[in-house]
C-alpha cells in the first residue's frame, strides 16, 4: 500500500512503521492491567500497536500509523517509562534519575544515512534534541536489522524519533529486510562444553544431547559459544522430544528414537578390534 501524503501542520504527514525491541518487563508496563494501557495507548494516538507474542525474553512492539499519531504513541511511551523509573526510585537509595531508554530495529541499509558522513547526522541529533543516540555495529541475530538505542528525557526522546523518522522517510531501505524475530526463551542450547539446556522442553538432558548429536549440522547458527539451532530444527526436536519414549541406557544399543541410528552419544568410547589382532 501506497503511503498516503497529506500536509498537515508538522510538515509531510505520512504512514510509517516504527518497530521497538523490549523487554518482558516493559512490554508488561505498555499492556497494563488488562490491556488498559496499550487500548488507552491506542486509541490516544491513533496508531496501530502491535506486540509480538511467543514466550520470549524480548518482544517486538510495532507502532504503524501517520507520523503525528506515531510521535503521540511514542510520548505516552516515552513517559510510562519516565513513570516506572520514578517508582521504582521510590524503593531504591538512589538519587539520580537514570534516564529513559528505547531501543529501535531499524534496516542496517538505513543506519548508514541514520549515522551521516564521518557521523555527522548522529552528532547532529544528539546535539539538536539532547538525547543520547547509538547504532549497533553488528546486526541482531539471524536478521539484516540493527538496534538503535535512544535514551534521555522523555522530551529529548520525542524530538530524537522525529529525525529518526525524517531520516527513515527520506532514505527508504534498500533491497528485502530481514526481521529481527526474538528467540524463545525454550530455544534448546548447546553450551560449548556439550552441557543442553532445555528449559520447557518434556525430555530429560540426556534425551536432548542424543537428539541434537543426530541432528545435521547445519541445524544450528553459531552465535558466540552457543549453537542455537533454527526454528524449523526445533519443531522436529521438540516432536521428537514429546514422544517421550524412555531413554536407552548409555551402551545399549537399541536406539532410543525410531530413525535414528544407535550409535551411542559422544561421551562413550568403544574401539572394536579384529579378532587375529587381540
């Protein structure tokens, strides 16, 4: 759908899609008791907001809408935050207020316009609206996309956003996006030292090391020390995994799934040796 551009008293008016990284904890205090505060958010605005589901440690929320009912959006944000800071003070012995943070999944094809020639239209930002700004230098995993971390007073940040939004409006992306999604906090992980972690997963650890051993390598992105093994990968572990079928002891054998073969898992050790060579 085509943009619609009218003139309205900020200048170009224009539909725009703001997207927001945040934490569980935030997204509760944007949802509010019941939802009142994101309807309120919603209908204060009139921007669309959208949350990303799924039981992640970090969620996507999505702001669309004419770039005046984004800035409202943004403010009322901006200002729950200020709120749980002050609260949250309230209980604490410090005394200086930190200041409000937002972060933003922006294109990494858009960051370089964002950042400016030798980091001239970054440094023009924060010095025009007060508000810290930084681009991450490494995009978020599995994705084309880079988080913009925005903090200050609530009216910094508001000020900031709007040339975020000039500067995203004037120099579009380039070439197809790839969405940042968070990853579930049941992801199955590998630790280097082989150790699995499988949170709500019903298999024991042991079921899951088996699993992961028979699974192709290039089940799994490499992130650091961990191996993390992709959302379709996941779906045949965790079919897998439900099966519940009771777990061979180490050294037998017979396999422990149907389909994979018996070879027994990496911590055991068996050398065969022809018989004439004993």
């Amino acid at each position: 759908m085509e943009p619609t551009k009218v003139q309205s008293e900020g200048g170009l008016n224009v539909t725009l899609t703001i997207r927001l990284l945040m934490h569980g904890k935030e997204v509760g205090s944007i949802i509010g008791k019941k939802g009142e505060t994101v309807k309120k958010m919603r209908e204060e605005s009139g921007a669309r907001i959208n949350i990303s589901e799924g039981n992640c440690p970090e969620r996507i929320v999505t702001i669309t809408g004419p770039t005046d009912a984004i800035f409202k959006a943004f403010a009322m944000i901006a200002y729950k935050f200020e709120e749980d800071i002050i609260n949250s003070m309230s209980n604490s012995p410090a005394t200086s207020k930190p200041p409000v943070t937002l972060r933003l999944v922006v294109p990494a094809s858009q960051c370089g316009s964002l950042i400016g020639k030798g980091g001239s239209k970054i440094k023009e930002m924060r010095e025009s609206t007060g508000a810290q700004v930084q681009v991450a230098g490494d995009m978020l995993p599995n994705s084309t996309e880079r988080a913009v971390t925005i903090s200050g007073t609530p009216e910094a940040i508001i000020q900031c956003v709007k040339q975020i939004c000039v500067v995203m409006l004037e120099s579009p992306p380039k070439g197809a996006t790839i969405p940042y999604r968070p990853k579930p906090a049941s992801t199955p992980v590998i630790f280097s030292g082989g150790q699995v972690r499988a949170e709500p997963l019903a298999a024991s650890a042991a079921n899951l090391s088996l699993l992961l051993q028979h699974q192709p390598l290039p089940a799994y992105t490499i992130q650091g020390q961990y191996a993390i093994p992709h959302p379709d990968q996941l779906t045949k572990l965790h079919q897998l995994a439900m099966q519940q079928t009771p777990f061979t002891p180490l050294g037998q054998t017979t396999p422990a799934f149907p389909g994979l073969d018996a070879s027994p898992p990496a911590s055991t050790h068996e050398l065969t040796i022809p018989n004439d060579a004993a």
